[in-house]
C-alpha cells in the first residue's frame, strides 16, 4: 500500500487475497476487514454498482454469514440480488448466482425466499 497507494486496484487486488487467505486460516473477523477494505476502495474507484464492487459486497454479505450472521447477510444479499437484477439484469449468471446465495440465506435466517 505505501508504494501504490491504498486508490490502486493492484492493492485493492492484494486486499482481496489477503482477505481469502485470512478466511482459508479461520480468521474471520480479520478476512471480514479485509473485504471491508476492498469494498470500500472498489466503491471509491469504481462506484457502488460496478460489477467488482458488486462481486466484493457479495464476499461480505457471505463472510456475514459465514461468521454467523444469517440476518445480515440476507438482508445484504437482498439488496444485493436487486442491484444484479437492475445492473446485470435478470437472465445474466452472475445474477442467477446471486438468486441463489440470496435464496439460500434467506432460508437460513428464516426468511421468505425471494
């Protein structure tokens, strides 16, 4: 970070894999920060519906859930489905993708599927 800057997508990149490895080690809580950084720089630099940014607010929506948040993370997968389905639009995989991860923590937070 100090020789690119924290505004370059390389380090966003290295955010990125910092928070797959910390999650691939059982630190959930560090992993959860790291995607915090990538989703916060990809908004700075791409914008809050690009489909990074998209892809990384799902990594956080799952982490959410993975460390036992089944609420939270259906309620950010929801919003999330809805911003597929307007960006990406209906029919698009990466959406039916997001159908499903929002189908599936909705059931586990006990919620209507969508």
């Amino acid at each position: 970070m100090r020789v690119l800057g924290p505004d370059h997508l390389d380090t966003i990149a290295a955010w990125e894999l910092l928070a797959s490895s910390l999650g691939k080690a059982g630190d959930l809580e560090g992993a959860a920060a790291a995607v915090e950084e990538v989703v916060a720089g990809r908004v700075r630099l791409l914008g809050w519906e690009h489909p990074d940014t998209l892809s990384a607010r799902g990594h956080l929506a799952y982490g959410q859930g993975m460390a036992g948040d089944a609420d939270a993370a259906a309620t950010a997968f929801r919003q999330l489905l809805e911003d597929y389905f307007r960006v990406l639009g209906p029919e698009h995989p990466d959406t039916c993708v997001m159908l499903e991860y929002t189908a599936y923590w909705q059931a586990r937070a006990g919620k209507e599927a969508p």
